[in-house]
C-alpha cells in the first residue's frame, strides 16, 4: 500500500459506499496510507503493541478497512470478525485468541461491555470506550515500523466451526497474502 501510495498517489484505493447506496465515500491512496498511519500511531499510543491479537468485528465500512491497515503497520494482529457473531461467539474469540483490544461499532460493544482490554468504538460515544474518529483526527500521520519477519504472526481468522467450537487458523505475514497470489495466478489465471 505504501508503494501505491508513492506511485500512484492520487489514485482510487478505496470506495465505500453505505447500504442505501446514496452516501459514497472515495479514499486515494495517498488518503488511505495516511489515515492508516494515523491509525498505527493511535493504537500505539492507546497500548496496542506489535505481536497483540485485535478483534475488529465492524461491518464493511472505511473504518473497517483502516482499522486492518492500521494494525497490519502496527505489526499488531488483527482478527476480523462479522458483526453478526453473537456475545458468547466474541467471548469465545477473545479467550482463545488472547485478545487485547476490540474496534467494534455500538451494536457490537453492547456485546462486550464485560471486556476489560482497549476499547475502541466506531461511529458513537460510549462511557468507558474510546473513540475512533477523534483518536484518528488526534493521531500524527506518520508512522514507522518496524519490518516483520515472514514467520511472524500477520491475522487471524476463526473457521465457521460446523463440526465444534470455531478453531483459530493463524496466518503468518508471509502465508496469507501469497494464498491470495497462488490463488490469483493458478486458479484465476489473473
């Protein structure tokens, strides 16, 4: 992203667009790496550290997209979740996973209010969690981190648990963005 952000800085990276289709919102990439730098240094500054597990349970908003960036620059892992996991599915993933801050939106933190990690709120005011949009307007935006080795943790997804519980796949920083290129390549022909 920083690369695209350089060459092509003022190119379409990302459109959003709400569910009545009536409210767009369009980020360069320039726009993007910085709000996801600022980003970085917000969950930096809040405790985040590189290697700490994230739970992001947001629908598919900017700030969902951010929050990913954000935490990848950060060295952090994000762990996405869809926001119709129930309070006992996000407990469940915050145990296993050893989670140590949540980014939801405010249907998501009634879910969680027994949390005692970070807790970063989208879109609302909540007593006892922080918000996201003033966090990231606070933020510099600038961040340097520090490279990740291949091997080190990079997201994590849990399985739809059909047979059992949900299980923790971990992927490394490595794993996960050259399936998506094999998959591209040799399944695709992309």
């Amino acid at each position: 992203m920083e690369r695209w952000a350089r060459e092509r800085p003022d190119a379409l990276a990302l459109w959003c667009v709400d569910e009545s289709g009536r409210v767009e919102q369009k980020l360069s990439f320039r726009e993007l790496a910085e709000s996801f730098r600022r980003a970085a240094n917000f969950f930096h500054t809040l405790g985040v550290l590189r290697g700490q597990r994230v739970l992001v349970t947001l629908p598919r908003v900017r700030e969902w997209w951010i929050a990913m960036l954000g935490l990848t620059k950060l060295g952090a892992v994000p762990i996405p979740g869809t926001p119709l996991l129930t309070a006992k599915d996000i407990r469940y993933r915050v145990e296993t996973a050893e989670v140590t801050a949540i980014i939801t939106d405010a249907e998501g933190a009634a879910k969680v209010e027994d949390f005692q990690g970070i807790r970063l709120l989208v879109g609302a005011e909540r007593p006892g969690w922080t918000n996201f949009g003033a966090g990231m307007r606070d933020a510099a935006p600038d961040f340097d981190c520090e490279p990740t080795r291949s091997d080190d943790p990079g997201i994590i997804y849990f399985t739809s648990g059909t047979t059992g519980p949900p299980k923790m796949v971990l992927h490394t920083q490595a794993s996960y963005g050259l399936g998506h290129r094999l998959t591209g390549e040799l399944w695709l022909d992309v």
